[in-house]
C-alpha cells in the first residue's frame, strides 16, 4: 500500500484528487472523492440509479475507456498524446488510477488551460492543436468534451505536444462510436469542434455558452 498520509495533492478536480506517486515520482495518483461519487449518483435519472456505484466513480470510468477499441488497434502511436494508464494501486487515501504523470524538466506539466492564459495561442500551440486534431481523426481515439485542463502541454525537442491526461471515453447515450467507424469519426469531428470552441470561449472571456 502507498502511504499518502503526508502527501499534498498537485491538482484536484470535482471528482478527483491527483497526488504525485512518492514511490515513482513518474506517476500520477487519481483518487475519487466518495461525496462525489455520491452526489452524482443521487442526482442521476431513475434509470442510472440502477447501476452500480463503480458506474459513478471516474477511475473505473477511466478503466473502461482504456480498453476501448481505439488503444487497442494503436498501441505504439495512441501515446503520442495519451498518458498511459498502468491500472489501480492501493493507497492510505483510498484505491487509486495509476497514470503516467507529464513532465517538462522535473515539473508537473502545464495544462492547456494554464498555458493559453499565461502565454496566448502561439504558433507553436496552433501547430500542437493541429497535430493533435490529425492524430484524433486518424486513430478515432473516443474521448468526453475536451476541455483544455485536461490536456497536458509536453515539451519536446520538436516542439510542443498536447497529451490527455483525463476525459477519455465515450459521452454517446447509445455507443455507437464504440462499434462503428462512421458514428465514431462523426463523433471525434465533434469533440474537435467543440475543442476549439472552449479554446476561444476561455480566451475572449468566457462569455455566453462555449457549445
């Protein structure tokens, strides 16, 4: 069991607390919060209440998108902008997703949302998104809305490379995506679209709805 009883959290979202792994500073330690968990289940339709509590827990949402179909056709390219995932851990706070942590010279990497408010869309960055969006569109790869803190900005003796660290699986009511090539481009155009419509809406302010 990992001992995080002392450890501090580098990055905390509404489901999930992340602490750097001090067994191996190269992993990342994604550990649900069961208020969370349970407020998302008690304000879930009737139908989803009928599902097990795991259904609400981001980690084993986590797992399951990591089997998806995509991975496992690329499984040398898919990591270019994937943070691999090595499975759960037990730790003092609770069991844990073990992912690869992103680092630039021995530092948490900056997300995407840190590093457009702290340096603009440069053209090295346009060209990151660009690769990025091909690399989607190639490998089908079926992630939730991309939002841009949840996309790590690595840096790279060939320039900047964007790599997602949270928000994989599939949104689709009926997985279509999952089984289908034509549902899943369609789908993964429209995660792009919606990509860069966050991207703008967080630059100009967060006016209005990004959708």
């Amino acid at each position: 069991m990992i001992n995080l009883q002392e450890a501090i959290p580098f990055a905390e979202g509404g489901n999930r607390v992340c602490y750097i792994n001090p067994e191996d500073k190269s992993m990342c330690l994604k550990i649900s919060k069961l208020d969370a968990i349970r407020s998302i289940r008690a304000n879930a339709p009737w139908y989803k209440k009928l599902r097990s509590a795991k259904s609400f827990d981001d980690n084993f949402r986590e797992e399951r998108a990591y089997k998806q179909k995509a991975i496992k056709k690329n499984p040398k390219e898919i990591w270019n902008h994937l943070a691999r995932w090595f499975g759960f851990v037990e730790t003092t706070k609770g069991l844990a997703s073990c992912t690869e942590l992103i680092t630039n010279n021995g530092k948490v990497a900056l997300n995407l949302e840190e590093y457009l408010f702290s340096e603009g869309k440069t053209q090295e960055i346009n060209e990151a998104l660009r690769e990025f969006e091909a690399f989607l569109r190639d490998t089908k790869l079926l992630t939730k809305n991309i939002i841009p803190h949840n996309l790590a900005v690595k840096e790279t003796e060939h320039g900047l490379k964007l790599k997602i660290i949270d928000g994989l699986g599939c949104m689709s009511f009926i997985p279509l995506p999952e089984v289908s090539n034509t549902f899943a481009k369609r789908y993964v155009n429209k995660r792009i679209q919606l990509m860069n419509s966050r991207i703008e809406w967080d630059l100009s302010g967060r006016k209005g709805d990004w959708k």
